[in-house]
C-alpha cells in the first residue's frame, strides 16, 4: 500500500503543506529546526479510520488460543515493572 504517499499527495492538492509552511514562516520566533510529526497534527476522531480497539482471533485449538502471538500483553506488564 503506499498510504503515507497518497496522503502527502492528498494534502498538497489540498494545500495543506503551503498552510504549515505558511504558519511556520509567520512565527515570531523562529527555530533553527522545525519538526512535524504525528503530535503535532489534530484530527477529528473519526479521522483515524477502522473501528479500533483491541481484538483477538478465535482458533479453532485451545491450545493454539492459549499460546501468547502477540507481545501487547507482555509489554504492558513489563511497562507496569517500572
């Protein structure tokens, strides 16, 4: 997929980079460097796509649903230990 491509091409037939680019040459002061990244950017919530949320796949063995394929649940405890 190239997702991120076709948004950037998206925003600038939209104008949207000459509006930050705009923005960011009217500021009083003026950083050396300016960095945008995704927390700099607001977008209505339902911007974001898909439902969300976390969600797990039924298997058939209850072995193979036992087993852990997926480090989330590791990381959050690891991320408590702290």
């Amino acid at each position: 997929k190239k997702t991120l491509y076709n948004r950037f091409v998206r925003w600038a037939e939209r104008g949207v980079w000459e509006d930050i680019f705009a923005a960011l040459a009217g500021a009083e002061d003026v950083p050396d460097k300016v960095f945008i990244d995704s927390t700099c950017i607001k977008v209505h919530r339902c911007a974001g796509g898909g439902k969300g949320g976390l969600w797990r796949m039924v298997s058939a063995s209850p072995k193979a649903a036992a087993t852990q394929s997926s480090t989330l649940s590791a990381m959050r405890k690891a991320a408590r230990s702290f």
